[in-house]
C-alpha cells in the first residue's frame, strides 16, 4: 500500500478497515508531510495507546482470576450489590461467571462508566457469561433485618439463582457464611476484578430498570433521575406526598415522614 498515492479519504478508509494499524503502516503515515495525514498518525497513536492501558488494566484486573484458576477453580463468581444507600427500592445483588477467555476492555466499577457504555456492555456480558444469577430483596425486608443483612441474603440468593454452582466467589468487600466453596472478598473490588465489576454492571443496569419502571407508578418521586437516592427533590416529594410502599421507612430521610 503506497500512502503516497493515496488521498487523505482514501487513508481514512483504509485505516477504517483495519482491525488493527499495522506498525510499518503507522510509520510510512507519521513520515509523509500532509498536515491531514500527521493528524490522522497522531490519532492512531493516541488509539493505540488506549487499548494498551485498557489491556494493561485488564491484565491487572483478572490477577484474582488467575490466581484462583491457578489453584484449579474453573467457576468463578464475582459477586457484586447494588442499592445499600437509596431510601426507595430494593438491593439488587447479582453473581457473575464468566468463560476464562472473556475479554471486554474498559469494564469496570459501573459508577465509573457512563450510562451508554454501562448498557452496551450489560449486553455483553449477558449474551458472554457462563451464567449470571441475580437477587432481589425489597424494601420490606431491608427494614425488618437491616441493609447489610439484606445485602447478604440478596447475594445468597444471586448465587442460588445462578445456573451452575461456583468452584470459588469474589466478594464485593462482604464476607459471606455457608457458602459451599472458597470466597475471596475484596474491599473495592469492582474496580479491581473484572468478574465483580461485571456483576456491579448487571446489578446496576437491572435495579435502574426496576427503579424507571417504579417511576411510572409513583411519578412524583423522581425514581427514573434519582434510582431510589435521597435527592432534593426526592426529599422534597417525601416531605410533601409522604412515603410509597417502595421506601425503606426506617432509613433517615423517611422515617421522619411516616
């Protein structure tokens, strides 16, 4: 391929459809001298170099999966909660088992990424995962026996839910008791294994689904903006309609109001 004689149109769609630039490629683009294709050498480069950090930061965030299938372990859960803080809305917990080749670069923590990304790649790890369980514990509940309680049963139940059983977990920063296999919690861990960063996505994107869907039987409230937290306006519309059934009516905020 003779950059040469090729227009600046041609090269961007040639790079277009490329999996990948080859080096010798990036070289002969970086020594011609139109200014429009040093700009498009310049955006390769700053391409490549962001997949190299997400790949170095995949390989960073699958040291605990490794470790463990090192010890033999195959099924690995990452196991992950969603909705500890809201004052409206349940827990949602979910456990993650992805196959060893699973590779989707940039997931992370789901507060971390934005809410477009954080759809796309539930998409993939839904279609991608070995199996993924997910628990569901209502406002109710978390009244009658405390959010951290309730945290753990959600992810009981998660487990239990998952069509196979886990060989190990990798725990959100709870320790879980009568699990039937090796558990390893780590605080943080949604941003330091991909397996609970997957589970925090799917967590994630299902309980703002419940909470849209809350939002069109309590229109007040502001659920689909504010997932159940205790925003002004949301503690606007406690103060002034009181609470739904939805509300945690022990948690500060509603309590007040009942």
């Amino acid at each position: 391929m003779n950059v040469a004689d090729m227009s600046i149109k041609e090269i961007r769609l040639a790079i277009e459809k490329m999996d990948e630039v080859p080096k010798d490629f990036l070289q002969l683009l970086k020594e011609d001298q139109r200014a429009g294709v040093q700009a498009l050498a310049r955006q390769q480069e700053a391409a490549i170099a962001r997949q190299e950090k997400l790949a170095a930061m995949w390989t960073e965030m699958t040291s605990y999966e490794r470790a463990l299938r090192e010890k033999g372990h195959v099924h690995l859960f990452g196991i992950d909660e969603v909705g500890r803080g809201p004052l409206a809305g349940p827990v949602v917990a979910c456990a993650v088992c992805l196959p060893e080749d699973f590779y989707l670069p940039g997931l992370n923590d789901s507060k971390k990424i934005p809410v477009a990304t954080r759809e796309a790649f539930y998409e993939v790890i839904v279609r991608d995962a070995l199996a993924i369980g997910v628990g569901i514990v209502d406002a109710a509940r978390i009244d009658e026996i405390n959010i951290l309680q309730a945290t753990k049963e959600a992810m009981k139940n998660a487990i239990d839910n998952a069509a196979i059983l886990p060989d190990a977990c990798l725990i959100d920063a709870v320790q879980l008791s009568d699990l039937p296999c090796e558990q390893v919690p780590i605080i943080g861990g949604d941003a330091k294994s991909v397996s609970i960063a997957a589970a925090s996505i799917v967590a994630k994107v299902t309980r703002d689904r419940m909470m849209a869907a809350y939002a069109n039987e309590y229109p007040a409230y502001g659920f689909e903006k504010n997932a159940g937290y205790g925003t002004a306006e949301h503690l606007s519309a406690i103060a002034r309609f009181g609470p739904t059934p939805i509300h945690r009516m022990t948690f500060t905020g509603v309590k007040e109001q009942a």
